[in-house]
C-alpha cells in the first residue's frame, strides 16, 4: 500500500477510536445516543435526506459506537424495562 494511503488509514483509525472513547464516556444513559435515521429524523428539523447523509457520516466516524450499542441491544433484548 502507498505510504499516504497508510498514514490517511492511521489518522482515521485514530480520530475512530479517540471520539469513540470520548463519546462513550460522555454519554450518561445509552438512551441518549442515536440509533436510528427515524430517531435522528425525530430529533431535528433535516429532511430525510439531510437524515441519510448525516447518518452515514455519523456511522463512519463513530462506528465503535454502533457496535457498543448492538452489543448493548442484544444482551437487553426482551427486557421489560
């Protein structure tokens, strides 16, 4: 692989894991996190559109994020909270 194709690769595996950590640590419940387009689409004012893009975005920088919160859905599944 070419050298500015690693370094590129490394400064997002950094900026993944570093906002990933701080967002995981600065969430109080998990039932503040966005987990769906509808939940975003509810929450603000973007069209469905607007929702999608900054959907995609928002799983691209902040995929450890979906994965905590998959883990944190199949363990409480069925659940009467």
């Amino acid at each position: 692989m070419n050298d500015t194709l690693q370094w590129i690769l490394l400064l997002w595996l950094i900026t993944v894991i570093a906002t990933s950590v701080c967002t995981i640590f600065s969430i109080n419940k998990l039932d503040n996190f966005v987990s769906t387009p509808k939940d975003l689409y509810d929450t603000t004012n973007f069209n469905w559109l607007g929702v999608m893009l900054l959907y995609i975005l928002y799983v691209l920088i902040f995929p450890l994020m979906f994965i905590f919160k998959f883990i944190y859905w199949i363990f409480h599944a069925g659940r009467g909270d």
